[in-house]
C-alpha cells in the first residue's frame, strides 16, 4: 500500500528516536535500547536523532511500516501484513516438502532401525498430525536414536543417571552426538531411562521432544498422562 504520510486509521504504532546509526548505515539503534535494520532500499538514510516511528504490536512483532521523521520507508495494512505472512508460510513449506522428499528414503530407514515402541511413538504423532513427518519426524527421530544409543550402551536407570550428573559428552562409553541442544539431550535422557527399565509403555506415551517448543497439539502429542522430563527431574 503506497502511502505518503501517517495513516489516519492505524493506531497500532509506536515512536523512538535514533541514538546511534550502525556502520552498515542501515542498523539503527533506539533509545528503548534495541536495534532495527532499514531496508536497503530506502528512499532515505537513517541519521541519529530522527524518530522512527514503527507500525506493528510492538517489541518481538514484525514490524508492517516504517517511518523516518514522517517519511515512509514502507508501510503494509493489517490485512497485507496478514497476506504476505500467509505467502511466506507456503513458501516455506513448499521448499520444506521438496527437502523431505530428498530425504524420506534415510529417513524411512533410521525409522525402521529403531525398536518397535520408539516407532510406534513415532507412529502416534504421525497420526496425529498429518504434517509431522514432514515438519518434525527428523527432530524425534534424532532424539529416539540418541535414547536407544545411551540405553544399550549404560544398561541400567542409575547408569543413565549416573552419568548425566558427570560429563557425558566426554565419556567414551557412549558414542552420542556433539549435535545436541539441551532440548534434545534431555529427552534422549528420559526415553533412554524409560528403555532400560523396559517401560514401553511409557515411551509411547511420554511428551514430544519438541511439543515443549511449539506446542503439544502441533507437535501431534495427544496423550492422556504423557510423561514430562520434569517427572523424571524429581526422580534423579
């Protein structure tokens, strides 16, 4: 939406001023402290002590317009802000179909590798959600995989335990990956505690390893009673 001035019906906007411009000449920062970046395409450079006035919900939103010292830099309705998310979305989503295609061959192999209780873990968010395989399986599969190789190489829960409390990215008795966050870690962790006390059950029905992060309906973790790490936290 090509506008010249203030839009008269949008109050959804907020204004700083520019205390520093950044050697880019794009970066700007504001007096509440945080730092913005002007389009490279701006009809006009940021200096310090312009006000920036910003269209947007405010600090960890996007921001859909831009203002400098009543210039506008660009400037997108609530509705076009809606339709250009929405494009990017399926955008990212096609790329992301074409990726898992390339990769559904591996993928469908580590998944018949693991034992049948992490499958059917697995199965039950598939089936929850027709879009995990393609947005989170790699994720649960590289915790699962991670949980069967610390399970079968410690043996028992005090093992397991015992071993978290050291180092065990530097124990030689388990080859885990140095690909790690501590999400993933730490539900390798449960699930491995839950293998080796033969608890299958329980593994079907403990929470998605990334169910924490987006969301349990999502992540396709519909399970009444499911398991928490922190249910294990209180055990260790």
């Amino acid at each position: 939406m090509a506008v010249k001035t203030y839009p008269k019906l949008d109050d959804e906007w907020s204004e700083s001023k520019i205390t520093e411009v950044g050697t880019d000449g794009r970066g700007i920062h504001l007096e509440e402290g945080y730092w913005f970046t002007v389009p490279k395409d701006s009809p006009i450079l940021p200096k310090v002590g312009m006000i920036a006035r910003m269209y947007g919900k405010g600090f960890g939103h996007s921001v859909r317009g831009l203002f400098l010292d009543g210039e506008c830099i660009y400037y997108r309705t609530l509705e076009e802000e809606a339709e250009q998310h929405r494009q990017q979305v399926a955008e990212i989503e096609a790329k992301d179909r074409v990726e898992f295609e390339k990769q559904r061959e591996s993928i469908d192999t580590r998944y018949d590798a693991l034992p049948e209780c992490f499958r059917k873990r697995i199965d039950k968010f598939c089936n929850n959600n027709p879009d995990f395989r393609r947005k989170y399986e790699s994720y649960e599969l590289f915790v699962c995989e991670e949980a069967v190789k610390i399970a079968k190489a410690l043996k028992t829960d005090k093992a397991i335990v015992d071993w978290k409390k050291g180092k065990p990215f530097s124990d030689s008795r388990v080859d885990i990956s140095r690909d790690h966050s501590g999400n993933t870690f730490g539900f390798a962790v449960l699930l491995a505690r839950l293998f080796a006390q033969g608890e299958e059950d329980k593994i079907i029905g403990a929470h998605g390893a990334l169910a924490p992060l987006v969301g349990s309906k999502e992540y396709g973790c519909i399970w009444d009673g499911a398991l928490t790490k922190r249910d294990f936290e209180k055990e260790s």
